[in-house]
C-alpha cells in the first residue's frame, strides 16, 4: 500500500427505520470517521438513509462458496422452520 | 484462492449453469479469467467515463444562466462524480483497486466513452448532453441492470435510478431554448447537429465489427447488440426531436414501414476511430486535466493518509 | 427586458433587505467557488463532499436572494459594486489547504450565526432554523480536513498554515455589524475565535496573527468594495445570461 492509498470501506445504510442496514457499496477513506462523513455524501444524498455503518472490507470474514455446501445444507434440510410447513384449517386466521 | 487445474472444469461447470439460469454471479464465485477480465475491462471503462464525463459539463456550471440551471448541473456533475463511485467500487469485487484503475486511465491503456472528447461550446450544449449523450448511456444501461455480474447489476439498478432526472433536465434545457428568442433556438438546434452523430457512436461499432460483443452477450454481461440498441435510441429520438421542434441532422432519416424502425444514414466510423485512437478535438485536454486534479491531490490524500495513521489508536477509542 | 434593480428596497416584507443580501450573497458567491472545484477534487469522494456543501449553500443564497427580489436579476444583472458578501468567499480556491481555511473560517461563522438567529424570533429565524444544519455539517467537513492537513504531513502542516495566514486578514469583516442583523457581533467573534483556536492548537497549528483586516477593507465587502478576482469571477458567472437580454432559461 502507498502512502497515498486509503484503505477500503464497506458502507452499511438504514434506509428506514424498523430495516436493518443493507450493503450499499464501498468507498475509500482514511478512517473511519471520513469514511462515515463520505458514506453519507455518496449513499445517502438524496436522502435514503437513516443511519449508516461503515466496516473496513479487510475486517470482514465471509464464509467462501466451496464451503457452501455444508454452510447452508443444513438448513435447506429443516422445512420445519418455515411457516408454511404446517397445515392449517381453512378459516383459521391471524396465524 | 486455489484454481487447482482438476477442480476447474466442474467449476467451470458450476458457473456457466448458474449463467444459463440467469442468476447473478457473486465476487467470491469462481468465474473464468476471461470473464473476469472482461468485466474489469468494461467496469473500469464505465467508471472513466463518468468521471471525464464530468469535465465538458463542469465547464458550464459556472457560466450557468440562472441559478435553477446552476444548481440542477451542480447536482448532475456530483451524480457523475457519485457513479464513478460506485462503478470503482464494483470494478474492486473483482480485485482490482481504484488507483490501478486510474493509473491505467492516466497513462492511456484503458478508455473511456469517446464522446467527452467533443466540445461544450455553448451552454445548449449542456441540454445536448443530458438529451442525446444520457439518452444513449441509459438506453445502453439499462440492460446492464440485469448483467450476471451481481455488484455490477446492482450498480447500475442504482446509477439508472439516479440518471433519469439527468435527461429530463437536458430535455427540458433544450426545449425552453428552443421555444426561446431566435438566438437561443439557434443555439439548440447547432448543438443536436453537432451531438447527434457522436451520440449514435456511444453504441459502439457495428455488431459485425465489435470485438468483444458475442463473448460478452454469452456472458450475459451484455443484452443486446450495439446496433440493436443504436436502433432502439434512433426510434425513441425521432418523436421527442419533434416534440421540441429540432431537427435531426441526417438526410436519410425516415420510417420504414416493412422493418418498423427508423432507417438512417451512415456513420462515419473513420471519425469514431480517429477519436478513439487520440485524435478527438479534446482527448489530450481531458485526460491532462484528470491527470493535474489527480497529482495536485497528491499531498492530501497523503496527508489524510498520515494523519490516520498516527491517530488509529486514539480514534478506535472514540468510538468504544 | 429584466432591468437591473436601481436600489434596493430598506425591507422586503418583514425582512430587512441588507441583511437578506448580505447573506445571500455570501452564500451565492461562496458556492461558486466551491463549484470551480468540480472536476478538480484531489480525491473523488471529495467532488461529492464540496458539491453537497456548494448545493447547500445555493440553496441558501437563492432563499434569501428571493426575499428581496428576483434571484436571477440580483445574481446576473447587479454590477461588482452592489455586492454585500465579505471578501472571504470571494477569495480564489488556491490549492486544497486555502479551500479549507475559507470553509472553517466562513462555516464556524456561519454556524454560529444561523444558531443565534435560529433561536431568536426575528425575520431569519425559520431559513436559520433550517440552514444551520446544513451549516454544522459544512464546519464539521472543514475541521476534519483541518486536523487531517495540520497535523498530516510536512507538506500539508505547512500548507495549512500559510493558507490560515493568507486568510487571517479576511476575517474581521465577518463581525462587522449589518444593518438588520440582530446580532451581538462581539459575542459572535469571541464564540468564533474560542472554536477556531481550538481546531487551530488540535490540527497542531498556529493562530495566525496577523490583523483581521486590511487597511483600507474592513467591512468592505459588505459595502460593495471587493477584491480584484471578483470582478472576473462575476464577469463570467453573468456574461452569458446578460448576453441574452429578458430570454428565459
């Protein structure tokens, strides 16, 4: 890394509150704190946000694709999980 | 990561059906090396784009005429400035950094769109661009939304959201010109002469002619052909031209019942080509001034640089 | 055709027009500066930065010029003289460190400004109540920058402080009393002075000590004497709107 190369952020926004932040894309910056400053300028001017995390890309560990398999099998095997699942009557509501 | 030789066929495999399925293809999938490449190539191209792009309207901002326009083309250079952003910030999923990026850009070994090697002359110019240059980016954007690549999609969803006010606003620049005094209907209808023609180039060159084109669209990178879209903007263009009273500057230009498109006259491709080798009326000067900004800015991002580096203790303490 | 306004009426409304003016101009020529740098930024998230804080304060200017009259005739038809803006906003970019020193010295200014009208009841205080968010933003960019160029590299440290010092002299004309601007200006100073040192001593700089205001200018501004690069700054901020007597855009 040169001296002139700020590092890589991952930029987080709440679009709204009651939503979780999504990945909105990433930006560089020298921190954190111009980092968050730039993250609103790009991510958000036209309003679209509420709140927003930023993340150096080097700090986050993703699960990699060839471990895909035994990461989300398991759950494609617990049908149990989801709602629709089970039967219910016909007329049966606020379920 | 590993691309050991015997696992590379059903990972070959693996991507040309998800491909195939049209679903998207994400940073940490396996991809061939020719696809990866492709896409930098045509990422880092986009992103160049958007940021010369800046230079021929920023030339305008200044000179605006009231202060409705100046703040509509401030707010449409930033957008430019914003979707080089997120275009570089694509490109770097794929493992490529802005500053090789821009190196590359500086020194002439990556291109972009050579339309920002013609003029603003005159402030319908500006109307001009939004029009007919955004006109034909979108027309050719829009079906990126849907590029198997998914940070690329997903940045282009984005861009495409944020450019429709950019051709509205030309449009409507243009039209206020043209129902203006008589000097100002002039000036709108010298620029659509002199945007059209480089305008109908931004699709690229014909499909028989385009070097990456087949390669790309099996890739589901790209939708359609170059002279698809080129037709597809030529029928759009016609009415709305109509509609704000200026003409198009082409002889040929008329319906064709049988085809149900607009037939037009040729391009003269020994111009795109001129312009694309460095011989436009504003290569030199474009990439000059992005290569001054650039190393003027030197200083300062070494500084930020610095001052991050002797307070990255004390800032992680801020926060806690 | 639009002629340009012979005077301008002692209160628009409810609004005194001087000090309408004052600020509107300050605001309008403020942002064509921070515009010059589009295309030019030595980093690209910092075109979007001095962009959001250019379209902010051309928002400002065209709210206030609209009190008084019509935008465009005041901004394209008045001659250099009848601009009320202090010769801080006028001064040219010069390099990164220069834009900075401008934005802290005017954006403290300004925060502090827009926070008392804000909390008063006076003509200003809705616009304020509004513009000094947008306001504490723009001071909040111009510390960073501050502290990230003064306590950065040999380089920046040492460009920071010249471009401080180039500045010094255009401050006093900031706590020059306006006519209708209801405002304790010494108060205003001592708050400014107290936030400008502080930045100054943290971003390990010196507090310039040079006077606060020329010889001949302090106040001049806002009594329509400029500096020279303001002339051409006008010059071709109107030439095309007055190249097209009464045509709309």
């Amino acid at each position: 890394m040169t001296s002139t190369d700020w590092p890589l952020w991952e930029v987080f926004v709440r679009s709204r509150r009651g939503l979780s932040h999504t990945h909105a894309g990433s930006l560089h910056a020298p921190d954190a704190e111009m980092a968050l400053r730039n993250a609103r300028d790009l991510y958000t001017r036209r309003s679209e946000g509420v709140s927003i995390w930023v993340v150096p890309s080097a700090s986050i560990t993703a699960s990699s694709p060839d471990e895909k398999d035994p990461f989300f099998e398991p759950a494609a095997d617990k049908p149990y999980r989801h709602p629709t699942f089970y039967d219910i009557p016909e007329g049966v509501r606020h379920l | 990561m590993t691309t050991m030789a015997p696992d590379t066929e059903s990972y070959e495999a693996v991507f040309d059906a998800a491909v195939a399925a049209d679903e998207r293809i994400e940073p940490r999938d396996w991809m061939p090396d020719a696809y990866r490449a492709s896409l930098v190539r045509q990422i880092a191209q986009h992103a160049h784009s958007e940021i010369i792009g800046m230079q021929p309207e920023a030339n305008w901002i200044t000179r605006a005429p009231s202060l409705r326009r100046k703040a509509i083309l401030m707010a449409k250079v930033q957008d430019e400035a914003g979707h080089g952003l997120y275009l570089y910030s694509a490109a770097e999923t794929l493992g490529t950094g802005r500053d090789e990026l821009l190196d590359k850009l500086h020194s002439g070994r990556q291109k972009y769109s050579s339309i920002f090697n013609y003029p603003t002359l005159t402030w319908a110019d500006v109307g001009a661009i939004g029009w007919l240059v955004d006109g034909a980016a979108i027309t050719n954007q829009v079906p990126l939304c849907r590029c198997s690549y998914g940070p690329y999609a997903r940045a282009m969803v984005r861009v495409c959201k944020e450019e429709s006010f950019h051709q509205r606003q030309g449009y409507e620049l243009l039209l206020t010109l043209s129902r203006g005094t008589e000097a100002q209907h002039a000036m709108a209808q010298d620029a659509v002469d002199r945007w059209w023609w480089p305008s109908l180039m931004m699709f690229g060159p014909p499909d028989d002619e385009s070097a990456h084109s087949a390669q790309s669209m099996a890739w589901k990178i790209k939708r359609h052909s170059n002279d698809e879209l080129r037709q597809r903007f030529v029928d759009i263009c016609v009415p709305q031209a109509e509609s704000l009273g200026l003409t198009l500057p082409d002889p040929d230009l008329r319906w064709n019942e049988e085809r149900g498109h607009h037939d037009f006259g040729p391009i003269d491709w020994a111009e795109f080509h001129a312009v694309l080798r460095g011989n436009g009326p504003c290569n030199d000067q474009r990439i000059n001034r992005r290569r001054q900004a650039h190393e003027d800015g030197a200083w300062v991002r070494e500084a930020a640089a610095a001052y991050a580096g002797k307070h990255r203790d004390t800032q992680g303490e801020a926060r806690a | 055709m639009k002629q340009a306004p012979a005077h301008v009426p002692a209160t628009a409304g409810a609004v005194p027009a001087a000090a309408a003016l004052a600020l509107g101009d300050d605001a309008l020529v403020l942002s064509h500066r921070l515009a010059e740098w589009a295309g030019n930024a030595p980093v690209l998230e910092e075109e979007v930065a001095l962009t959001n804080i250019a379209l902010d304060l051309l928002g400002q200017a065209r709210f206030l010029l609209s009190l008084v009259g019509d935008e465009d005739e005041l901004a394209y038809l008045r001659e250099e003289r009848a601009f009320r803006n202090v010769q801080l906003v006028e001064q040219p970019n010069g390099d990164f460190a220069h834009t900075i020193a401008r934005q802290l010295f005017f954006s403290t200014y300004q925060e502090l400004l827009f926070g008392r009208l804000a909390a008063g009841d006076g003509p200003f205080a809705p616009l304020a109540g509004k513009a000094v968010k947008e306001v504490t933003y723009h001071r909040d960019h111009a510390e960073h920058w501050t502290l990230r160029l003064g306590d950065g590299t040999e380089e920046s440290h040492r460009r920071m402080q010249t471009a401080l010092d180039a500045l010094w002299r255009y401050t006093g004309e900031l706590f020059e009393p306006v006519e209708g601007l209801e405002v304790d200006v010494t108060a205003l100073r001592d708050a400014w002075l107290t936030l400008i040192t502080k930045t100054v001593r943290q971003a390990t700089l010196e507090l310039p000590t040079g006077p606060q205001a020329g010889a001949w200018t302090a106040g001049a501004g806002r009594q329509g004497l400029h500096t020279e690069p303001f002339g051409r700054m006008i010059a071709e901020m109107q030439h095309l709107h007055r190249s097209h007597p009464g045509a709309s855009w």
